[in-house]
C-alpha cells in the first residue's frame, strides 16, 4: 500500500534535521517550518505521496525519525488514499 509523509506545522521547531538529512525531500519556508518537496517542483506541508518525492522511501524514514519533535508523520493509506495506520512515529 502507499506510504504518504506530512508535516504537523504546530510540532515544527524549524530545527531542519529532516533537511540535513533529505534536501531532496524537505525544505524550510518563510515562517521556518518544514514542507516537503513534490518532483513537480510545488512544496506542501500536508500530506504527499512516497510516489511524489524525488527521494528514496528508506531515506524519507531516516529523515522522520531523526525529527526531534516528531513533527514528521508518516502513513500507510489504501489506494483511495485514505489512512490505514500510521507507520511513524509508531
Ligand atoms: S526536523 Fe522536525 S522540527 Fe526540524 S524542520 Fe524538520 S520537521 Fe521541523
């Protein structure tokens, strides 16, 4: 099942470990929170696909867990997209 990664923006301190690890994947914005980077070049703190981001799914967990805040959530969702259960943090 598909995998889709978002960022709680109320968590987010701006400590921008999810971009040491992926620039390819996060990014900070103007207010220094996270989003995350989608291949069309648009970013977005709500949720994207694995599918969307020009970066490794084993790369997108690393980035999650080293978040200080677990600011960085990760789910499993069906192919409608809806949530099936969270993956991290578990
Ligand atoms: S590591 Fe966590 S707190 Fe730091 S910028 Fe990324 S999401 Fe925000």
């Amino acid at each position: 099942m598909p995998y889709t990664v978002k960022v709680d923006r109320a968590l987010c301190i701006g400590a921008a470990s999810c971009v040491a690890v992926s620039a390819n994947a996060f990014e900070l914005d103007s207010e220094g929170k996270a989003v995350i980077k989608k291949k069309d070049g648009t970013t977005t703190s709500d949720p994207v696909s694995f599918s969307e981001i020009n970066e490794s799914e084993q790369v997108i967990e690393h980035a999650a867990k080293s978040c200080p805040v677990n600011a960085i959530i990760i789910v499993e969702t069906d192919q409608q997209g809806n949530e099936i259960r969270q993956v991290y943090p578990s």
